[in-house]
C-alpha cells in the first residue's frame, strides 16, 4: 500500500460499489475480496477493490430512472 492510500471502510466500499455494507463482507469472507480485520473492522486497500471491480467480480449499479418516463 502507498503511504498516500487510506484504507477503505466496509460502508465506503458498499458505498463505491453501490451495494449494501453485507454484500461487500461477504465477498471478503468468501475470499473474493481481500480485506484485513483491524480489531473489530474490516479494512480493504483502495487497489483491491478496484481490483475486484475490473476483474468482473461485481458491477457497480448504474443510476436509473425512477420517475416513470421512458429513457
């Protein structure tokens, strides 16, 4: 890890990833997510997660539209 790099939060990365905080500790507890418990919580490096990102692992969620029109 570069020493300018802050490691992620779970909230920051569910937040990143548009997916709820139980979704990204249960890619880490499957081994699919690297990730390091500092005492109580989780931590994830910011390289990881874009890691996890390109390898297809999970695709961000895109903005819809909720307002019922068309596109």
């Amino acid at each position: 890890m570069a020493n300018n790099e802050k490691l992620m939060s779970v909230a920051e990365a569910a937040e990143r990833l548009n997916v709820h905080e139980l979704t990204v500790i249960r890619a880490i507890k499957a081994g699919k997510l690297p990730a390091a418990k500092v005492g109580r919580f989780w931590r994830i490096e910011p390289a990881d997660l874009e890691a996890y990102i390109e390898a297809g692992r999970i695709t961000p969620a895109r903005a819809t539209n909720t307002d019922g029109g068309g596109a």
